[in-house]
C-alpha cells in the first residue's frame, strides 16, 4: 500500500480521506454557534486565491463552510465540485494536510465582528 488508494488520477492525496470525513460534524449541527463553529479542514488551490474551510458534511458530497475566492463568504459547497475545480495553471484543489482545526471567527474576524481568540483576563 502506498497510501494513494482512494486519490483521483493525477492527485497526490486524497480530498477527503475517512479519517477526515469522520471528523467532521453533520450538517447544521453548528449552525447556532456563528463564529464559533469549528472549520475542520481546509482546502485550497495552490494556483490561485480560492480557500474553501468546511465546518460541516453531509457525509456524501455537500460541505457547509467559510469560502474565500472573490469574498469571504459563508455558504455550501460540495466534494465533486472540488475534486473537478482546477486553477488557472491547471492544478488540483488540494487538502491543507497541516490544517489544525480553528474557529470561523479566528479565520475571518471581520465576518462576526470579533477578534481572534484571547486568554482569559487578558
């Protein structure tokens, strides 16, 4: 085994391996917590400005997460989309594989009018 099962001709890593996909929460199981929710992972083309973080999974294709391409933005988005999108030189969306799972409000603070994080009493 060389690790590659399961990636898409041309892909040097899965998308969406099962270790990732089961990490991820259902859909709208955190729509009430805005800038709190958590982003799992992170995907990103590496030719382009376009970041994609899912926050949410329906366990088949649809993702529910912050998108950064021409805005910031929340919305839905879906696995087959990101595995068929190419960059302007042609390359694959990839998986952020150093990604550590952050609040929406750490990753776009303007969106929910608060800052990253701080310290208890600090």
């Amino acid at each position: 085994m060389n690790g590659m099962e399961g990636a898409l001709p041309g892909r040097r890593h899965k998308l969406l391996p099962e270790k990732v996909r089961r990490q991820l929460p259902p859909l709208r199981s955190q729509e009430d917590k805005g800038g709190q929710a958590v982003a799992c992972v992170k995907f990103f083309t590496p030719d382009s400005d376009w970041t994609w973080w899912a926050t949410e999974f329906d366990g088949e294709d649809t993702f529910f997460g912050l998108v950064e391409g021409f805005v910031k933005e929340l919305g839905y988005f879906s696995l087959s989309e990101l595995e068929g999108a190419r960059g302007p030189l042609g390359l694959q969306v990839e998986r952020d594989l150093y990604w550590q799972p952050r609040k929406l409000r750490d990753i776009a603070p303007e969106l929910f009018g608060e800052g990253p994080d701080k310290e208890e009493g600090a």
